[in-house]
C-alpha cells in the first residue's frame, strides 16, 4: 500500500513541475507580446497557465490507473518529457517563422531537414537539449529532493489551483471575443494549441453582472485607437492609390457551397449566359472548404492561416480592400442572410459601414429585391457585395424550382449510408442553385436595364465547394477534406476594358481577387506583396501552390498535390483516393515564406 501511495505522489508531483514548467515556456511565447496595459489583460496572460496546467492535471488523473504498476508507471514521465520537448521545438520555430509547430513540418524536416535550412549544429543542440530535458524529468520523477512528504500539500494546493485559473481564464476570453476586445485576444496567436472557450450567448450576461471590469462595449478598453499589436504586420506598407478619373463600381456576388462542376447552362442558365460576357477561370480554387476562410481569402487577399492572428485584433487589422474604398469615397452596401457577427468577419471586413447600408438576416429573395430597389441611389460608384445562401444544406428553394428528380426521400439521409446513391442529393442542391441562378438573373437584369453594369466590375463565384461523395470515400458536405469537389467553384470576372468570352485554365485563387481590384479598380501602384499573397487575374504565373483552410485545419495545395498538415495526409486534389509523393522541402519552404511575409520577425 506505502509504494502505491509513493507511486501516486510521485505522478502528482511530477505534474506540478510540468505545470511550473509549462508555465515558463508561456513566458517565454509571450516575451514578445505587447505588454499588458491595464490589469485585467495582466491576469488574462498569468490565467493561461491554468489551460496548459488543466489540461496536463487531466491527462494525469487519466493516466493515474497505470502509475500503480511497476511496468507502466514510467509512462507519464515519458509524455511528459515529449511535451517539453514539443514546447522547446516550438519556441525555437515559432521565434523564427512567427507560427507554431504542425506535423507538415515534422515531415519535412525528416525528410530534409537541410533543405529547410536547419543547420546541423542546430540539431545538435537540440539533441543535448532533449537530453537535459529528460534528465530533469527522471530527476523530478524519482528524486526525493525534489518533493518530500511535507511539500505534498503544496503540490496539491497548486494542483487544484489550475481549474481555478482556467475558469478566470474562460471568463475573461468569453467577454474578449464577443466585444472584440483586442487587448486581450491578441494573445491568442502567440500560444501553441490554445482553444480558449468562446461563448458569445454568455458574454453580455457577464457583462450586466460585472460592468465595471467586462464593459458591454466592443474594442479597446481605453478606448484609444488601435495599436497594431501582436505578431501581425498587415499590411507591410500602406498602399500607393490614385484614383481612376472614372472610379468602376464593384459587384461581388457569391454564392453558398457552389460547385463549379455546377456552373452549366441547365443548372444556372442565367449565370453560364452572363460567363459568355465575361472571362471565366476554370481552375479556380478557394481559400478555404468551408465559409470563414474562403470569404476571409476574397476579401483579405490572404492566405487563410492569417485569419486568426488578424481576427485576434480586428480593430487593428481591417481589411485593406474596404478600407481603401472607404478612403475612395465609395458606398458600400451588404446583402446576406447572415449577420457575419459570429467569426468577426463584420468588423473585419466592413468596419465603418452604415447600419443602413448592412442588409442582413432576410431570405435570399428579400435580399435582392432590396440589392433592386438600392439601385435607384445616385451614387456613381459603389462596392456591393452579395452573399446568397440557399444553397447551403439542407437546401431551400420554391416548389416550382424542383426541376432536378428524383429527390431525397429523407433529408441527409445519405448519413445512415455513405455511399448511397449521391444523384437525389445532388439534384436537391442543383435545384437550390437553380433558383438562385433566378434571383441572380434578376439582379443583373435590373442593374442592366439602369445602366449600371457599363463602368462595373462584376464577380461571381462561391465561398467554397460542396462534395456528395464524388471521391468515392463517404464525403459528403465541405470541411472535410480539400479536394476539388470541396475546393473548387466557379470564378467569372467582368470588368470594363476585359475581353469578354475568354476562358483561362490557369489555377487562379481567392486570394487574387483583391489585388485585382486594388491595381485596376483602385488605382494603387504598390507592389503587391505588400499587402496580399495573390496575384493579378489577369497576369497568373503558370505554376503556383497555395493555402486552403477548414475550421480545423489547413493544407498545402502545390501542383495539383494536397499535403494536410494536421493530420498528415498526401493526396491528389483530384481525388482522395489517389496518393501522391510529398512536393520537395523547397515549395513548402515557398509557402512557409508567404504564409510568414505579415509575420513580425
């Protein structure tokens, strides 16, 4: 019984130095970090230990059955050490590149970590590092200098201290993130695997219960103008714009979950019509396999990994797009079923527009016939961006519509069979686009007839792809993976002084669209990496890779070959089922570069 209680407390105790430990390598993420103002930013930083510390003390009481026996007591020092040898690793990477360690980089580096320019005496280093690491555990472990009887108190006392800090930790992040309070998330980005809890319902609660400390007000405490903290440098220079003798108007018109195998003269006869006016890419790829990332790349011009660190201080980082139409003197006006409040995407995409020109949560015919009727306003130019949704599941549209049979029998029933027959789904969301395809028809006739499509750049596209299991492997929806079918929609570009009728086949990328606009719609002359990670539509290099995001992950897409990089698949972007050899070190290492280029270093 006396070694099974020195077997427990020596579990325990060597939880509490993890914590103290971890609890270092937190200082040492946020050594850079913009210091803390005010106080409730200061405890906001010292509560994280309480996440890193709960999160270890469970997976203690997890593994507390096997520190009993003698054969597998030694397997929480064992993690113990991996995670300090993790953290290490990844402040070293993260005091370099300005983001965290993923498994992606783990390939690589096994494969050739030369290639990535990992001196060998680096390696070396680390090497003893890892050595001294795991002497320290052991000696933690099974020293008696390192906790004696008496000292067991203290470490349960600090113990039970970290649930506490994680529940000051959760509070104060539930009221950060619904009023975007940037002093305080601006530490997210610095900190490896942090999901802090992100309640909105509950923040204006916490709000009336304690004003005076978690104010019902959205931005900075102190109410002074954005400081542009954190690790974020966007843009890296301030654009260079004169404006066009006759400014365009811009058009922005996307659709939910478009397929761009779902771009035809019978599903969308009204759009395919218009394409022939237009110029059409047909390798076009979206930032992200779901909304967020593919609306953040379209309307950013950036890769999608720099959603969250921007959205970490959306008062500091709006998007330059609008801002420079803002500067311009144009309106602009947004229709969408959505409130766009849920991700920030509002305040970061449209940060100073009017209440009255923000057109939200009406259906989709609503929202045209309000996009019809704001035609009759005298302004010359305007930025209207259109976001219809009927064709996200389950998919809505009017009987008369239902021109695609057979239907499902039973909605999203093919989640009882994986592999059932995709054809009465498929035709469901085809009659959904069909009849968007009506209502965008309408818009553009009406804006036609009012003359206001002769000086306008219209884009038509989709926020992300919608699979139904085409890779044959029990896909069905978006997120899940980044092939075409989740990734791939429909780009058509018209513009003033553009040729109409072209078709381009070179892959082109959300990413473009707004340094499209700035150089040609705009006016600004400055280099282009200076604030996007896209290329002009116009001028698309003929080889590239890129960056797509889900909610859960990301992915490197280079030459038609997709690399996850949270759970290390290799596949063709083609189908799923097709495995591929990983590109060389040096194109992942080219998009490491972009991905790092609005990164403090």
């Amino acid at each position: 019984m006396n070694h099974w209680r020195t077997r427990i407390g020596s579990h325990f105790k060597l939880t509490f130095y993890l914590c103290l430990l971890t609890a270092a390598a937190v200082g040492l993420f946020l050594k850079d970090a913009p210091a803390a103002q005010t106080s409730l930013p200061a405890l906001y930083q010292w509560s994280v230990i309480g996440y890193y510390g709960t999160l270890l003390l469970l997976a203690a009481l997890v593994l507390l059955p096997l520190a009993l026996f003698r054969m597998t007591h030694w397997l929480w020092p064992l993690l113990g050490w991996v995670w300090l040898v993790y953290l290490a690793i990844d402040i070293a990477v993260f005091n370099l590149y300005r983001f965290h360690l993923d498994i992606l980089m783990v390939e690589m580096f096994l494969r050739d970590f030369q290639g990535m320019g990992i001196p060998l005496f680096v390696l070396l280093l680390f090497a003893l590092l890892a050595v001294a690491l795991l002497a320290l555990v052991l000696w933690l472990f099974i020293s008696a200098r390192s906790g004696r009887r008496h000292h067991w108190p203290w470490f349960a006392a600090g113990l039970l201290l970290m649930p506490f800090t994680l529940v000051i930790n959760s509070v104060i992040h539930i009221w950060a993130s619904h009023y975007l309070r940037d002093e305080i998330t601006l530490y997210r980005p610095f900190l490896p695997i942090y999901y802090p809890v992100e309640a909105y319902a509950s923040a204006p609660r916490l709000s009336a219960w304690w004003p005076a400390l978690f104010p019902a007000a959205y931005g900075k405490a102190d109410n002074a103008p954005a400081h542009g903290g954190g690790i974020v440098q966007y843009p890296r220079a301030q654009p260079n714009c004169s404006p066009l003798s006759d400014p365009p108007s811009i058009l922005m018109i996307v659709l939910e979950s478009w397929q761009a195998d779902a771009m035809t003269t019978g599903i969308t006869p009204n759009i395919a019509r218009f394409a022939t006016t237009a110029t059409q890419f047909t390798q076009h790829v979206s930032s992200g396999a779901v909304t967020v990332p593919g609306l953040f790349g379209l309307m950013y011009g950036l890769h999608p990994n720099y959603f969250e660190l921007t959205r970490s201080a959306p008062e500091s980082f709006p998007s330059l797009f609008t801002q420079t139409l803002d500067a311009q003197a144009y309106r602009t006006r947004v229709f969408t079923s959505t409130n766009l409040d849920g991700f920030s995407l509002k305040r970061m995409f449209f940060p100073k527009i009017a209440a009255a020109d923000f057109i939200d949560n009406l259906p989709d015919t609503a929202l045209v016939d309000r996009y019809v009727a704001s035609l009759s306003s005298p302004e010359k130019q305007r930025f209207d961006f259109v976001f219809l949704t009927s064709s996200h599941s389950p998919y809505s549209y009017p009987p008369e519509y239902a021109r695609f049979k057979p239907l499902p029998l039973v909605e999203g029933g093919y989640a009882l069979d994986r592999h059932t027959d995709n054809r009465p789904y498929k035709n469901d969301y085809y009659n959904s686009l069909f009849f968007l395809d009506a209502l965008v028809g309408k818009l553009l006739d009406a804006a036609e007839r009012q003359g206001k499509l002769s000086n306008t750049w219209v884009i038509i596209t989709g926020d992300h792809a919608e699979e139904f299991n085409e890779n044959g492997l029990g896909y069905w929806g978006h997120g899940s993976n980044f092939t075409r079918w989740q990734t791939h929609t429909p780009m058509i570009v018209r513009a003033p002084g553009i040729a109409s009728g072209r078709i381009e086949q070179k892959m082109s990328l959300h990413q473009d669209v707004v340094p499209t606009l700035m150089q040609s719609a705009l006016g600004c002359h400055s280099d282009v990496t200076d604030y996007s990670n896209g290329q002009h539509l116009l001028h698309l290099p003929e080889s590239r890779g890129t960056v797509v995001a889900s909610y859960m992950g990301s992915a490197y897409l280079i030459d038609g070959k997709v690399l996850e990089r949270v759970v290390s698949r290799r596949y063709a972007w083609g189908d799923l089922k097709q495995s591929v050899q990983s590109p060389s070190p040096g194109q992942v290492q080219l998009l490491r570069e972009e991905e790092s280029r609005f990164l403090k270093r």
